[in-house]
C-alpha cells in the first residue's frame, strides 16, 4: 500500500500502537474504486481475497503498523479528559502527487488501549449507515470523510442482541479533532500541545506560518471551515447528532456518522439522536454547537499565545461568518441569482411555512421550482405568492432559475427508512438496496426514472424517528 504515517512519528503519548483483530472469515461487502483511484489503491482490488484481509485487519501490509490515537472531549457538554480510538486502528496515509494526505483507518477492528472495557467491533448497521451516508454526503458537495471499503468479518457481535459483525474503512484529511488538542491541554503538556498544533497547520493550513500571529490565523481558519461545513449541514437537512468536540474536525469535514440522520418533514427542533435527550443537538443548535465546540479550542490554544482579544473576536464573528455562508447556499436553493436585503427574511419565512404544514424538507424545494410560472391556485400558499415576485424581479430566465435550483437541490438524499431497509435486508443476506442507494445517491440532483422509490418521502408507518450511534 506505500503507506506513510506522519502522526506515528510524533511523541508517544499521541498514540498507542494496537493489533487489529484476526477475522475468521472476511469478506468484501462494498469497494469504492472511485475513491480508490483516486488514492492510487486500485490495484488492491486485483486480489479480491486479500482485499477482504487487508480492509478487516486479518492482514497487515509490509511496513504498516497501525495506531490508535488519543483524544479527549466535551460530551453532551461535560468534559471527558480521555476517550481515543476505541475501536479504530490508522493503517497509515497516502500521499498524493500533490502532497495531500489522507488517513486510512479501520473502525471495528478490535480493542485497543481506548476502548474503556468496550469490544472495539463494528456490527453490520453502522457499518452500512456510514458507507451510505458519507458517500451520499461527499456528492452533495458537502466536506465529508469518505467510505473506501465494508467487510463482513464472519463473526458475531453482541449487543442487545447477536449481529453479524463488520469493519468499515474511513477515509479522511486528518483525524485530528478539538478533543485531540483539549487532551493535551487538560494535562497541561505544552511541549505536546505546541506540537500538535504545529502539525495541524503544516498539515491543513499551511499558510497561517507565514502570518504574524499563527495561532491566531490557524484558529481563524478552523473557525471559517466549521462556518462553511454547518452551513452544508443546514441547506440539506442534515442533524449530525453527536456535536461533541471530539467530533469536530479540525480539517472542516463531517466526522462521525452514528445517529446522524437527513430530516423527512421540516422542524427547526428536530433530533433523532436516542442519547440526544434535551436536544442539545437539534438541528437549530447545530450552528450555536459549533460556535461553543470552537471556544473549547480557543480556550486549549490559550495555553501557547496571549490572543484572548483574537479568539473572542473569531468567535463573535462566527455568526455572521455562517449567516453568510448560509445565505450563499440557500439563495440558489430558491432560485435567487442576485442578492437583497430581505432574503434571509424570505428564506425563513419558506422554513417556517415548510415547518407549520410539516412538508418534506427536499421534495419541497423541488416542488417549488416547478411552482415558478404557475397558473392554478398557489400549491406553497401566500409564501409562493411572494416568493414568484422576488423571483420575477431578477434578469433571469424562468427556465434558468428552474434549472438553477435543480442543480442545488437534491430529488434523492440517503433517508432513514431506505437505510433501515438496506441493514435489514443485508443482515438478512441481500444486499440489494444498499448497492442501490450507493448508485442513486451518487447522483443526487438528477431524476433517475429507474430509481424513484428511493426519492419518495416515508409512509406513516415507514418513519424512523431515532437513530442510534452502534457502539
């Protein structure tokens, strides 16, 4: 695999050095040779047998020692000085001609140091959930880590009752996270801190050592990239469900899909996180989340520079850094090709509307576009009304606009009862819908005739109304 790993090299304390677990019997449930290409792993594929060994951890590579990283973390707001990898193991990372790296890491490859009394296996659903959603997430345009392979590793895994077990493989810019920077920092280990934070600039933002204040620039950017990915987040739906720090990236991609879930019918307050029980992370939070995820950082940086007055200030900016970002996003969304001071009003008034008649979220904004120079009654009420005259003010073509919010806006997203029914049909042995969802989903923007089962909104009794993290 010529894999390098430039965060083996650092300091002990940063990592422990685990052995993933031996499966049985692997076998390959899903290969991204898209993905793969990219990487220049390709030619893995060539032996299929070996594939399943590498991807389940029952074959190391020449040169590979994998390794399970430390973090801490605020959880649902209380402070955990360590978590770490508890079931994951970084293979390594490919560098790219370019320079870039990218971590290949196993999640459900067995116990490591972290694992805090814990098996450290995966089992089939989140397995699956993962591969689906960070795809899915990856052609929505949204920063995302990204799914390289599933394997069945032939074993069982118990948890509230017996399931077949699994590994997935995880792709990501980095797995550095604010819990990784909050670990040293509680332990006041400034040497380690100085470090970390030196390796997260040389590897994600490289120009920040040429500013003045480098600390203050890196802090900046990391705060931009999290303005930039929520907003992804909320022009598409998506609750992430566990916004605790040691799931906020450093590199500004979506990191952690356990309970996170796409909305069906609009609610500014909804979660589905089981463990979410006071809501903490509904969807309105997401932005508020982030702004508090980024003080946690600031307070662990404080530690190396006296920049209280910049980080207070990037904070305080932060909500106006979303709302523009935001606004960017969603004015697209509803065929908006100029700006107005009284879009954000209008945007809210179409979520409010979308909320009090609980409208499916995507299949409105794609009704809409299909409502710009109707004649019959207005299906969206007083706000088309509205809506069709900002839109007519603009210098654009009715069929320009229309093309433009159909190229922003999603007909097929991964929705929950299609994922449940891809795990319980896998589980069952048929692998059918989620090959499916991988295809459909790979395209979001487009109608796919052959596919349009998979863009219909849940009947009644097909709504999943709690995602679950598969620990």
């Amino acid at each position: 695999m010529n894999l390098d790993n430039s965060y083996a090299r650092l300091p002990k304390g940063f990592h422990a050095l685990v052995e993933p677990d031996a499966a049985t019997a692997p076998s390959m449930l899903a290969w991204n040779n898209d993905l793969a290409v990219e990487l220049g792993l390709d030619s893995l594929a060539e032996d299929e047998a070996e594939l399943a060994r590498i991807f389940s951890g029952a074959s190391r590579p020449a040169g590979v020692q994998p390794i399970a990283l430390a973090y801490a973390g605020h959880q649902f707001g209380y402070f955990v000085p360590q978590l770490g990898d508890g079931r994951a193991a970084l293979l390594g990372e490919v560098v790219t001609d370019a320079g870039k790296r990218y971590d290949i890491q196993l999640k459900g490859s067995g116990r490591t140091p972290y694992s805090r009394g814990g098996d450290g296996k995966s089992w089939l659903g989140p397995v699956l959930r993962e591969y689906i959603v960070s795809e899915a997430m990856h052609y929505l345009g949204i920063p995302t880590t990204r799914a390289l392979a599933a394997v069945a590793t032939g074993e069982s895994v118990y948890r509230e009752t017996v399931w077949p077990g699994a590994v997935f493989t995880r792709v990501a810019s980095s797995h550095l996270r604010v819990g990784t920077f909050e670990y040293f920092a509680a332990r006041r280990n400034m040497d380690a801190l100085k470090t970390l934070t030196e390796y997260a600039i040389d590897r994600h933002y490289p120009e920040a050592k040429s500013d003045e204040a480098p600390y203050v620039a890196f802090f900046r950017r990391v705060a931009e990239r999290q303005a930039e990915l929520v907003a992804g987040w909320m022009a598409v739906g998506f609750i992430h469900g566990v916004m605790n720090t040691d799931n906020t990236s450093i590199s500004g991609e979506t990191l952690d899909y356990g309970p996170a879930a796409y909305m069906d019918e609009f609610q500014f307050k909804k979660v589905f996180s089981s463990i979410d029980q006071h809501g903490r992370y509904a969807f309105a939070n997401q932005m508020p989340i982030a702004q508090w995820n980024l003080a946690r950082l600031a307070e662990s940086l404080l530690l190396l520079c006296d920049a209280r007055t910049d980080f207070e200030a990037i904070l305080s900016e932060f909500p106006a850094c979303y709302d523009s970002c935001y606004l960017d996003l969603m004015r697209p969304k509803l065929g908006l090709t100029d700006k107005k001071d009284g879009d954000a009003e209008l945007i809210g008034n179409w979520l409010k509307y979308l909320q009090d008649d609980a409208l499916d979220y995507t299949l409105s904004f794609r009704g809409l576009a299909t409502r710009i120079d109707a004649s019959d009654p207005a299906r969206f009420g007083e706000f088309e009304l509205r809506w069709r005259q900002r839109v007519g003010n603009q210098a654009t073509q009715c069929a320009e606009v229309v093309a433009l919010m159909n190229s922003v806006n999603p007909l097929f997203i991964p929705r929950n009862h299609r994922i449940e029914q891809a795990i319980q049909e896998a589980v069952a042995g048929d692998l059918t819908v989620f090959r499916d969802l991988n295809v459909v989903l790979a395209r979001p923007f487009v109608e796919q005739p052959e596919y349009a089962q998979y863009a219909e909104a849940p009947e009644t009794n097909e709504r999943v109304t709690q995602t679950f993290c598969g620990t």
